[in-house]
C-alpha cells in the first residue's frame, strides 16, 4: 500500500466514523474505486483504523468516561444526584448497544457476504437520509425535550443497529435515534459519541481475531503508522466539528451529501 493509499483510507476512515455519511459505506465504494487499496484483505490495516478512531473518542469524551466511572463505583466529590445520573447513563449506554451487539453476532457472515456492494450502499444513503431527514422534522417540533432512560436507549439501540448495514451510518442513526425519542440536539450528539466506544472498541477485537486468523496477514509498519495517524487527527476534527455543527445547523448538508453520492453510484452502475 502506498503512503497516499494509507492517507485516503485513514482519513476517510476518521471522517465518516463520526460524521452521519457511513464509514463502512465509503471504505466499500473505495475498495471498488481504487484496485490497489484492499481494505477488506489487508484485515491489520483495518484494525489499526479502528483503533486509532477508538482513541479518538476515548481522548476526546476522556471527561466524560472519568465521569461515567467515578460515578459507577462511588468516587469523587459529585453530589449523590450526579453519580446517580452517572449510573442511569453507564446502563443506558450498555442497553443501546445489546441491539446491534446481538444482530451483529449472530448475522455478521450474512451482513459481510450480502450487503457489502454499491448498489446496497447506495440504497441505504437513500433509506439513511429519510430517516435523518424525518428526525431533524421531529427533533425542531418537540418543545420539551427529555431525559435519558432505559427504554428511548433500547430505541435508539435498535435503531442504531440497522447501521451494520454499509451505507446507513451508525452516527446518523444514533443521532437520529436521540431526535426521535425527544433528547436535544447537544445530549443526542453526545450520546451517540459515548455509544460509538463500545461498539468501536467491538470493531476493533473483532477485527483482531479476524486479522490473527488470516493466512495472508501482512504487515507494512509504515502504512500503519501513517494510516493509523491520519485516522486519528482527522477523527479528533470530525467529533469536534460535528459537536458544534449540529448545536446550531440541521442535518440538511450531509443528508444532500448522502443522496448526492447515491445517485452518483446509481449513475455508474447504469441504473
């Protein structure tokens, strides 16, 4: 893999973890685009991808993890009220993500096997941007907007889990999710960034265990490092970027992306 190939990939992947457009949707349009960039073959690139976004999040949310913690097991100065409401968020956290968690164990063959081609991916940005476009409609009509519980985090899980299909994006549909269910836009962004580090860190083992499996492991130190860098800064930028984006701005520009770039792979498949 050359140094540019390794760039394009990192950066493509810290963007689209965190942005609402698909990552899995784009690394798949890549891997058609471009002949010599293997992203599915080269299974330890891939894993240093996911890694160096896990660390991204876990960098950037460090506060609110030490927060998550300190509340779980009774630490720090917080009044009881604070370490309750840090309990309540660590459990919805662990019930969003059993949805996915759950279909993704048990039909990963199938989703890697039948829906891993451009004409599914440009389907989902279709079906991905609906959704967005129907919970931004929501999102702007609910005067009063609500706390976290159990049951709009299984909603949001669920949600969340059509994402393992390339194309949806799991960002858009947590987000989308949290829009649904009534939380606000800054609490609805937020979540689905705490939501991202279990299901990334997922990713990151289970790719792993994939990449120690494989016969045809190979290893370019230099394409990692710079892939795995690149993936890094470019993901800090994105959670950043997209945190005081959507505090004042809709979903309007990258549901326009998302569809924009359907009809284009629409257009090259001759359909």
């Amino acid at each position: 893999m050359s140094v540019l190939e390794a760039i394009i990939l990192g950066a493509v992947q810290g963007l689209t973890e965190f942005l609402p457009v698909s990552s899995s949707g784009h690394l798949v349009l890549l891997h058609s685009l471009f002949i010599n960039v293997h992203t599915e073959s080269d299974l330890l690139f891939d894993v240093f991808l996911h890694l160096a976004t896990l660390f991204a999040l876990l960098i950037y949310f460090r506060k609110d993890i030490l927060y998550l913690i300190k509340g779980c097991i009774g630490m720090g100065s917080s009044s009881d009220e604070e370490k309750k409401k840090a309990r309540i968020l660590s459990v919805v956290l662990i019930v969003a993500t059993i949805p996915a968690g759950l279909i993704g164990f048990f039909l990963k063959d199938i989703i890697e096997i039948s829906v891993r081609n451009n004409g599914i991916v440009a389907i989902a940005l279709i079906v991905g941007s609906i959704i967005l476009f129907f919970a931004d409609y929501v999102e702007k009509r609910i005067a009063e907007k609500k706390e976290l519980h159990i049951r709009n985090g299984l909603l949001i899980g669920l949600l969340q889990s059509c994402a393992l299909i390339p194309g949806m994006s799991r960002s858009g549909m947590s987000i989308a999710g949290g829009f649904f269910v009534g939380l606000s836009r800054k609490e609805s962004v937020r979540f689905a960034f705490l939501l991202a580090i279990p299901l990334v860190a997922s990713a990151g083992i289970l790719g792993i265990h994939d990449a120690m499996g494989s016969s045809t492991l190979a290893f370019d130190f230099s394409s990692l490092i710079i892939g795995s860098i690149t993936a890094f800064i470019v993901g800090i930028g994105a959670i950043h970027f997209l945190l005081r984006f959507l505090r004042h701005h809709s979903l309007m520009p990258f549901i326009i992306y998302r569809v924009v770039l359907a009809l284009i792979i629409f257009i090259s498949l001759g359909i």
